[in-house]
C-alpha cells in the first residue's frame, strides 16, 4: 500500500463486480446444473466466462472503425451462451424462455458473504458505487436481489465503453465531481487495477480465492503495487476505519 494513502482523502468507492462483489461461478454453475441436468455446471461456468473479453475486444474493434456501436454485456452473454451449448453438446435443449432465463442468471448472482455488510459500513463514511462492464438492467437487477446498499450505479452502459477504457475510471470522477485520486477502485483483478491506477485512481485489491471455483483456486498473495490488499469488503471497510 502506497504510504502516502489517507483515507480521509477519499470520497467515493467504486467497485468492481464480477468476482469481486459476486460470486459469478458458484452462481452460474448452479443454475446451468439446473437448467441443463448432466452437464459440468463449473466447466460450462468456465468456458461462459472465458468468451467475455474476446467479445468485448470485438464490440471495441468494430467501433473503432466505425462498423457498430455499444453491445450491451446481455447481448454479449447471449452470442457466447450459444457457443458454450454447441460445445457442451446442450445445443436445442432449451426453448426460447428457457434460454432467456439462463442468459440472465447473470442478473441473479448471490453476493459474496462479507459484501452486504462491508459495503454497509462503507457506505456510512463514503459514497459507493458500481464500476462493471454489466448493463445497467443486470447490476439493478442484481442489487435488488442480493441486497447491495449500492448509493449509484455505474455501468460501461454509460460511457459507452468497456473496462478498461480509460472513459469508465475518468468517468466516475466525471459523474461525483471529484479528482481522480479521490476515487477508489475496489477489485479482485490486478489488470483491472493496474487500468485505474494509470487514470490516478487510488486502488484496493479484495483477495478471491474461490472466484474460479474450489477447483481452481486463484493466487492471491500480495503484489509490490501501490494497492490496498485486504481479504474481503468487511475487511477493507476496517481498513479505512468504518
């Protein structure tokens, strides 16, 4: 952690979603195993979540040359959903509704033990937010369900880009009227991080372990970065004395 750090420099919080607030395997695999008995619910979790960045990377691609415009991360789920059915031999299994409900499963997600009360406590001190490359629909949606005290959201959706551009950190300081370094993004994912750092956003990194499932267990051990480093939400809400 950068020594220079002062939480009483910081207004706002804006957090990461998928794995980071949400467990977004234990969620998915749960309702592919049942919508779709037989099939490796973890394993078609997996390859689901492996088709995110390449389509992001597309949508990003065709606008920059002027071929398309924004992609909602619905639509984006949709296109890969298809692709992980023909893979897992589940291709005309499910009706249209059936398919629909499954494509939001994204929506439903169940919230990491400690997020509801760390942000809880967060949210008495500082303003909190989203900061997702989920649409707008789907992080509401989620946040109704799972009781996230969320004070704004916060969505790729609304500076039509994706993470990590630097239009979505720049953005929340944009939207709060504050300076970049009196933002922090919270997040499981170093790359991501490393994006609003370089945007002078200050960072704390929430340890995940089992974001890819018990079976593949993710390396969490500290980095030599100017981050936070905490276990969970509870624990960075003690952190910066909430």
């Amino acid at each position: 952690m950068n020594p220079d750090f002062d939480p009483e420099s910081l207004k706002v919080i804006a957090f990461d979603i998928f794995g980071t607030v949400v467990d977004w395997h234990g969620g998915i695999a749960a309702e592919v195993e049942r919508a779709l008995p037989g099939v490796d619910g973890s394993a078609f979790a997996l390859a689901w979540r492996a088709g995110y960045q390449p389509a992001m990377r597309s949508v990003m691609a065709r606008i920059a040359s002027g071929e398309g415009g924004f992609t909602l991360l619905d639509e984006l789920h949709r296109g890969i959903l298809d692709g992980v059915l023909r893979d897992f031999g589940a291709e005309g299994r499910l009706d249209a509704a059936a398919l629909h409900h499954l494509n939001t499963a994204w929506h439903r997600l169940p919230p990491w033990p400690d997020a509801v009360e760390g942000l809880t406590r967060l949210k008495r001190r500082y303003t909190i937010c989203t900061l997702s490359n989920g649409n707008l629909g789907l992080l509401t949606e989620m946040a109704k369900r799972g009781g996230l005290p969320w004070d704004c959201i916060l969505s790729a959706e609304v500076f039509k880009a994706y993470k990590p551009d630097p239009r979505t950190y720049l953005g929340v300081a944009t939207v709060f009227d504050v300076a970049p370094s009196e933002v922090m993004l919270a997040a499981a994912h170093h790359d991501d991080l490393a994006a609003a750092r370089v945007c002078g956003l200050s960072t704390g990194y929430i340890e995940r372990p089992l974001e890819f499932g018990a079976g593949q267990p993710k390396d969490v051990s500290p980095r030599p970065e100017n981050s936070l480093h905490v276990r969970d939400i509870v624990a960075l809400a003690e952190r910066l004395g909430c």
